[in-house]
C-alpha cells in the first residue's frame, strides 16, 4: 500500500507541470482517480460496518465523510481542469531553479509530492483512529501512516533547504498589502504545521511503546509507553494539529481560489501549476 501512495506522488509531481499538455491532463486525471478511491473507501466503510463499530461519540467517522464529500467537489473540478488542459497549447520548459518570475521544476516537483502524500495521510490517519485495538488491519495502516508521515517531513525539510539556494519568487505586486501579509504569514505556518504533525506523530509512536515501520524496516528500539507523555502527544497530533492545518489549508486554497476565478490574476496560479 505504501509503494502505492508513493508511485501516485511521484507521477503527479512529474506531470502536473508537465511541457505537455496531454501528459498534464492525464496527470490531472490521475489525481481525480485517486480522489475517486478515497471517496469509495468511505463509501464503503459507511456500508461494511467498520464505521458502525467505532467507539460511540466518535467524530473521525463525520469527519471522514466529510472530506468524502469535499473530495467529490474536487474530483468535479478536476475532470474540468483535466478538459481545460487538452485545450490548452504546449509550453516552453521550466527551469529547474526558481526565478523572479515563477517556481522551478524542483520546487513545483517538491510541492505536489508533498500535498499528494499530506491529502492521504490525514484520512489513513483518521480512519485508523476507527479500527479497534485488535483490529488485524490496524498495523499495516500505522505502517502505512508512519512511513507516509516520515516521507512528507523529509521532503519538507528538503524543500525549505532547496528554497535557502533558490529562493521563491517575489509576491505579485498586484497583491494588496493585507494579502502580502497574509500569504508571508501562511506559508511558513503551513511549513511549520506539517513538520510538528510529523514529529509530534513520531513521538507519540515513541512515548506510546510502538515500533516505528519505515519501508518495510522495523525500529528495534527499546519501546517503552510513558503515559504523560503519549497524552500529550496524542492530543497535538490527533486533535490541535489537524484543527490548526485545516484552517491554514483553507486560508492557502481560499487565496489560490480567489486569484484564480474572482481577481482573474492566472499568472499568480500559474507561478506553481501550468
């Protein structure tokens, strides 16, 4: 399952700003596949009983659906994106550094791996939070989940490194000064939300007594659960965290949404995706 989320990641990285169109537009495609399946797993938890044997009170089921629901909109505006693409010319390449003008391939690259494997860590993670404790499926998911986890904190870390040599480009000029403000203020907030989502997932696995699974690979670190601790953990990592990123991806894709279709300034869009 692992090797899944990671080929899907890449192929999206390598296509999505692709000199192509056609091979943009499968791209785009691919994405609205993959959130067809996200979709489908829900359904079918809804349906199977995993859902109806969650603890009473619990919310990640709601939540699940929800995003269920969000993904349908997504899938609706990618077939369109998707249709746009085919009828949108071939471009010149793209550096691979960034420029005053626009991102380069590395960081395009970086940017999209990155939110393909953060858009399918949070439903592994809520729906892991569904499974009973003996649940036999429970392991592989938390595999799943912390190699995911542990991928995403190097790319970011490794990102951030690539922008200390190439920076990003300037704000567009166009911007107002209270969208400068707020655009200086959520990208290093989104930067800083998924790195403590991954450490504070990493330490929670830690203080809780598991093993920690990367690749296939098995910790043989002497597990001991620190109950204090994992409590605190647990809540950053399960509650805070996921409520601090949701309103900082809103915030990001609201602004993404507002250039695009109610400014009209496409080129700001374009500075990261053709």
């Amino acid at each position: 399952m692992t090797a899944q989320y990671l080929f899907l990641a890449l192929v999206l990285a390598l296509t999505l700003n692709h000199r192509n169109r056609f091979v943009r537009a499968a791209g785009t495609l691919l994405a609205a596949i993959a959130l067809g399946f996200i979709v489908l797993s829900v359904i079918l938890a809804d349906t199977d009983g995993t859902f109806a044997a969650a603890p009473t009170g619990m919310v990640r089921p709601l939540l699940l659906n929800a995003q269920a629901a969000v993904a349908l909109a997504a899938i609706v505006f990618l077939l369109w994106a998707a249709w746009r693409q085919v009828g949108r010319a071939s471009t010149d390449p793209l550096p691979w550094r960034n420029d005053a003008a626009t991102f380069g391939l590395v960081s395009r690259g970086a940017h999209w791996a990155t939110a393909t494997l953060v858009l399918c860590l949070f439903p592994i993670g809520l729906f892991l939070q569904t499974l009973p404790a003996a649940s036999p499926d429970r392991g592989v998911f938390l595999a799943v989940h912390q190699t995911l986890g542990v991928t995403v904190l190097v790319l970011v870390l490794a990102r951030l490194g690539w922008l200390a040599r190439s920076p990003p480009p300037p704000l567009a000029p166009s911007l107002r000064r209270w969208e400068r403000s707020l655009a200086r203020l959520v990208h290093p907030a989104l930067y800083a939300s998924i790195i403590l989502l991954a450490s504070t997932g990493l330490l929670l696995t830690l203080s809780g007594g598991l093993r920690l699974e990367l690749y296939g690979w098995t910790s043989r670190l002497p597990a001991q659960a620190d109950v204090a601790a994992g409590g605190l953990w647990k809540t950053l990592h399960n509650l805070v965290l996921p409520i601090l990123f949701y309103a900082i991806i809103a915030l990001h894709l609201g602004a993404v949404l507002k250039h695009h279709f109610i400014a009209r300034r496409t080129r700001d869009v374009r500075r990261m995706l053709r």
